[in-house]
C-alpha cells in the first residue's frame, strides 16, 4: 500500500486530522506508526462504541499502523462511573472486547492495555506532575468536557486530575497518532502544545465523528454556535437508552427506536437516521437498496451516501423510507453480534453482568 493509499485511509476515519503532514513525513521514512484510542467501561455499548470503533480501528490497521487500545478503568473510577466499582468497571471493559471480537475486529493486531496496569509503571505519576505544572486550573477544567462533564463547579480533585492523566497516557504510550472522538479534541490540542516543553514527541491527532442522538435536538442546542460544543451536546447518551442503537438490541427495540427517531423531511443537518447510513450502513454494505411499495416510487438503490442525502434533500425519499429500510440494515448488522453473545457462553455471562449493573454518568 502506499502512502498516499495510507492517507486516504486515515481520512476516511478523520472527520479532522491534525497534523497529517507529520503522519505522511513519518510514514515516508518508513517509521512503525503508534495510535491509540481510550474508552471508559461504563456500562452498555452502543453502536458508535461498538461497530463503528472496530470499523475505524481495523481501517488503521489497514493502513499499517499499531493500534493501542486504552482501557480507561482508572479514569472512569476518577470519573465515578458504575458507582465507582472497580470490579464493576473490570467486567465492562472485558464485555467491551467481546463486542469488538464480535464486530470483527482482528484483536490479536491491537494492543488492549488496562489504566490500572499503566499506572503502576515508573515515571507515570511523575509525568502527570509534569503535565500539571504547564497547565493552568483554567485550562484543565476546560478538558474536563472529555469526561462528558458540564458543570465546572461540581468538579472533584479526580476528575480535575483526569485531564492530565489522558494527556500522560499518550505520552507514555509513545503515541504518534491520538485516534479518538471529536469530544476528545481538547485534551489532544492540549497534549500536542505542551510535548516540546516536556520533552515529549508532538502527538498528531485523528477525531472520528461523534453519531448524535436519536432524540430531537434542543432549541438551546442548535442554537449553541461553538462546533465541537454543539457535536458534543448533540451526541448519543448510553444513559438514555432510546437516543442510540445497541449492540445487543433486539430486533423489536431497534424498530422501536428508529421509529420514533428524529427525521425531519428534506432536512440534512442534525438528522440522526442519515447519519446512521452514513457512518454504519455505506461502511458495510456496498450498495444498499431503499424498498418501498410500487404506489410509493418502488425499490431504488444508491451506491453511494451522497446521493442518498441528495434524493431525500430533494424530496424524492421520505422519512418513512429511510427509517423502515434504517431499521432493516441496522439488524443485519446487530444479529451477528446477537448471535456471538447467545452461542458464546463467556461472552454472554459478561453481558448478563454489565445489563444487571445500574447505568451512572
């Protein structure tokens, strides 16, 4: 593969890629290049956690570079999640995996590294220190949004600290590539201005898209004009079960949900149900296909999301269409995953656990 056929992976994955000369500069040399990604466990998970996570990790993969994937259990105990249980927090990172092994992500090529192990490594409470000592409060509060947390006030001294922890982690993990959600972009910015200070390497980062709710935005959300402050208002939430898709939802319950989905007509902006075909279903299927009864224009076919946005922009698909068809592909892609959970008996002892677990922000 070559660089440029590298590069064209990496922006497929990047809804922004910064610093990809660097990428492209590294890769020309022909240096091993180091992402990573890092999640919370924190109870169950939902499509862009799961399938989408392992479409844009095995696309890295892809283009040759060695994949890390962080499990955060560490920062979600600094974050309160699953009340704070870190044996809790154990057994949703480990259902985590089983999701992905069931997406079809070739795990035995990623890395998957636990925070709690990390964290007993020499120089890693040194290094946060350092990380602290060239970051203003201010400045740290402010990356407290990558935890999902609006309210500053209400910050306790671990989710202050957990900014600097994140920043740390690609610095000890010797990242060239922060490959995570746009939610995230704050600390990475953070990370790649304070590396030369440090000593470190500059760290290039790139942000996925963030799929965003089923429920209908807010007034107070569509009118907020910041762009990355509005994505990650308008995200999906695992605590409100009906504003995302699952992994392990049934049939009914992803009929239900895409039913009653936010899909105002001829509309693109903010429409949840064609987000949904462009980050799940076009990365899946080649060519889909719109059925529909005669008397409704009959079946039509798109190779391609853009001009599925342009007919329904133009009137010639309708809401209806979208979501009876969203709902169709969406199983194909979540009985599988079903499958694996119901035939692998570990796997789905790990299931019955997270779901028994009560959900926290």
């Amino acid at each position: 593969m070559t660089v440029e056929e590298k590069m064209k992976l990496i922006y497929q994955v990047g809804e922004e890629v910064i610093g990809a000369d660097e990428i492209k500069a590294k890769m020309e040399q022909g240096k091993e290049l180091i992402a990573y990604d890092g999640f919370e466990p924190s109870g169950r998970i939902h499509i862009a956690q799961g399938f989408v996570r392992a479409l844009n990790i095995q696309k890295m993969l892809e283009a040759g570079i060695h994949f890390k994937m962080l499990i955060a259990d560490w920062h979600a105990f600094a974050n309160n999640k699953m009340g704070g249980d870190l044996k809790k927090i154990k057994i949703v990172g480990e259902y985590f995996i089983e999701v992905w092994k069931a997406c079809g992500l070739d795990v035995d090529r990623v890395d998957f590294i636990w925070a709690s192990d990390l964290v007993k490594k020499p120089n890693y409470w040194l290094t946060v220190l350092k990380v602290g000592r060239v970051t203003t409060l201010k400045r740290m509060i402010r990356c407290s949004q990558i935890m999902g947390r609006s309210d500053s006030d209400n910050l306790t001294v671990a989710q202050i600290m957990y900014p600097a922890m994140q920043a740390t982690d690609i610095f000890y993990l010797k990242v060239d590539i922060a490959q995570l959600g746009m939610d995230q972009r704050k600390v990475n910015m953070l990370a790649r201005q304070i590396a030369d200070e440090l000593g470190y390497e500059k760290p290039a980062a790139v942000h996925h898209h963030m799929l965003i709710s089923l429920k209908p935005p807010t007034d107070v959300i569509q009118n907020v004009d910041d762009k990355l402050e509005r994505t990650i208002a308008l995200k999906m939430s695992k605590s409100k079960p009906d504003s995302a898709i699952f992994m392990t939802d049934t049939k009914e319950e992803i009929y239900e949900k895409i039913k009653k989905a936010y899909c105002p007509p001829n509309e693109i902006l903010n429409n949840p149900i064609l987000e949904y075909f462009r980050y799940v279903i076009f990365p899946k299927f080649e060519k889909i296909v719109i059925e529909r009864k005669d008397e409704y224009g009959g079946n039509v076919s798109f190779e391609s999301y853009s001009d599925l946005e342009n007919s329904y922009q133009d009137g010639k698909i309708f809401p209806l269409d979208l979501k009876d068809n969203l709902s169709k592909y969406l199983n194909d892609v979540i009985d599988p995953i079903r499958k694996y959970f119901e035939n692998n008996l570990e796997a789905r002892r790990l299931k019955d656990a997270v779901e028994s677990f009560e959900v926290t922000r």
